[in-house]
C-alpha cells in the first residue's frame, strides 16, 4: 500500500486512525488539514484532488461538541462518520439524531450502529431544544434512526420534538428528515401534524440499487412517504436527497430525479457515496464535479426550486441556505403572480 493511498484515512482523531492502520504515523507530516474519512476505500484506489476536506476548526466546535455531550444527544454527524463534521459544527451547527443511536435497520451505506435499540426516551425532546437555544439556531434539522420496533416508528417523539423546539426559540425553522416509517400513514401524519417547515426523506439510490443498498426499504415507500408530505400541505417543503458513486448510471440518477419531481420534492441535494468502513459498500465510482453540475442543471430544468449539488453534498448540509433559496424562490415566485 503506498502512502499516497493512506492520505484520506484521517477521520476522527489520529488516535483512532492509528489504532486501525499502525502506518499512518510514518505519513502523518503529509496529511494534516487534508484527508478524512474514507476508511478503506483507499486500499482499492487513489482519491481524486476534489474528495479534500479540512479538518480545521475553531471555538464553535467546541460549543457543539460540549452541547451535545452535556444533552445527551446524538447527531448524525458523528454516527454517519460525516466528512463535513468540522466544516458543521465549526459554523455552530449539527443534525441532531432522536430516537436513540441504534437503528433497526442495516443499509449498506450508512455506519450507524444497528440492532435492538433501547427505550425510546421521553425527554429526548426537551433537550433537544434545549440545545436548539443554547446553539442560537435559526433553522434546525432533527432526523433519527428506524425504529421499526415501535408501532408508530417513534413519530409521537418525532412530533413532540418539533413542537419542543418551535415553543423554546420562536422562529426558528424545522427540518425533519424521517424514516419511511413502513408505510404507515398514521405514523406519518403525527410527524406532519406538528407542522414542519421542510419535510425530508432521502431516496438514497437509484430504483434498481435499492434492494442492494437499503435492503429493508424500498423506492415506492419512500416515494410515497414525499408524495403523501406534499399532499399533506401545499406551502410544506418537501425534499429528498441521492448519493451517487454506488453503481448506478448518469441515465437511472435522472429517471430518479424526474421521480422525485413527479411525487412532489421541490429541494433536492446530490452527493458522493463515500464509504465509512471497510465493511459498507465500497465506492464505485468518483462522480466528477462536472457530473454533479450536470444534475443540478438538470434538475433544476425539470422544476426543483432549490438544488444543492457536489462531492461533499449531504442532506443537511447547509439545510439552512438551502432552505433560504427555496423561500426566496417562492417569494420571486408570488412577485411573478401577483404582477
Ligand atoms: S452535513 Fe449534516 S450530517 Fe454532515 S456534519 Fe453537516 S450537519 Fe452534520
């Protein structure tokens, strides 16, 4: 293994980087504010120079990092092994995960922990607008692992979380981004009741990966879970996200935008699959930049109204200027009616 090929490994501290690859202290001098975590894909092939992120941060991330520890939350964040983490959370944000750090399910491409959750905790809401407050957030985005154990997938907590938050700092905006909660409406609607500004749920893959990537979801559920958000309330946002690098083809990406449109997303983002272990799916492919300006062109042909789009693209990331461009699209949107 040369040590051009070692670079990405730093992910989260070098300690733990050592622990699993005993070499890296020989190439420590070449990688500082480089790399991140890409794990083992490196022991299959070279990075391009557009997969570099910086590892600087600064106060804010001390604040994030205290908060979230002191309130006993979890953020998807650090349980997904994000590569924006430092980015994030040196800008004073995170994405709270609720419903526990254990999901029931095991998709291929995501390391959060998997297997039989605990309790669901009641005053997981509380805290986490708690932490809302104390992080001054304008715009928060609340997502959570599966809980298919639980009868309504944890959507009472999930409703009693957005309620929390817009009774503790008045104002702020709500992003949920939820499970496909089996199908069930009823589960859904205690999420909507509580009145969201965007609703989220991504379709991570194109139809014909779905089986391969997320095993026990499938691409009409969640297409039905956005189609039914749309229909819930017309000025809710709806928006989905895809990550591309897993197989799949330029042609099936688009087919899964126009998918998307058609069952109702107006915000979308699109970004690189990048592999958090050696024992998640590996990368396929390193979508060129060119590729992803590609898609935004296209899918802001086909009508989404705000469309984020790049190797380091993630769901929420951020949400808020996301979020930004869809309101400014519909107020230019309502000048253009109303002359
Ligand atoms: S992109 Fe989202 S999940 Fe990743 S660090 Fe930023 S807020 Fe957290």
């Amino acid at each position: 293994m040369d040590k051009f090929r070692l670079v990405p490994f730093l992910y989260k501290s070098l300690s733990e980087t050592k622990a699993y690859l005993p070499e890296l202290n020989s190439i420590q001098g070449m990688t500082s504010g480089a790399g991140w975590g890409m794990g083992p894909f490196m022991e299959q092939k070279r990075l391009p120079p557009w997969i570099r992120k910086s590892l600087q941060t600064n106060q804010n991330f001390n604040k994030v990092h205290g908060l979230v520890g002191n309130l006993r939350l979890h953020t998807v964040c650090e349980e997904a092994k994000c590569p924006n983490r430092h980015e994030c959370w040196s800008s004073g944000t995170a994405t709270v995960m609720i419903l526990g750090d254990t999901c029931t399910r095991s998709c291929r491409f995501c390391s959060v922990k998997s297997g039989r959750p605990p309790e669901l905790d009641k005053l997981e809401p509380k805290r986490v607008a708690t932490a809302a407050k104390e992080m001054n957030l304008k715009h928060i985005v609340i997502t959570s692992v599966n809980r298919d154990d639980q009868l309504n997938g944890g959507a009472d907590i999930f409703g009693d979380t957005i309620r929390a938050v817009k009774e503790m700092v008045p104002g702020i905006t709500v992003e949920v981004l939820t499970p496909d909660f089996e199908g069930r409406e009823e589960s859904l609607n205690l999420v909507l009741e509580a009145a969201p500004h965007v609703f989220s749920h991504n379709i991570e893959t194109v139809r014909h990966l779905q089986a391969q990537i997320r095993p026990q979801a499938n691409y009409g559920r969640s297409m039905w879970a956005l189609r039914k958000a749309r229909e819930w309330e017309p000025t809710l946002e709806v928006k989905s996200g895809i990550m591309v690098g897993l197989g799949e083809t330029e042609e099936q990406v688009i087919e899964t935008l126009q998918d998307l449109r058609e069952n109702g997303c107006s915000m979308l983002t699109i970004g690189q699959y990048l592999r958090p272990t050696k024992n998640h799916e590996p990368v396929h492919r390193f979508v060129h930049p060119d590729e992803f300006a590609r898609y935004e062109e296209k899918a802001r042909g086909m009508g989404f109204q705000a469309v984020a789009s790049g190797p380091f693209v993630r769901s929420s990331y951020k949400a808020e200027t996301l979020y930004a461009e869809m309101l400014d699209w519909r107020r230019g949107n309502a000048t253009h009616v109303a002359g």
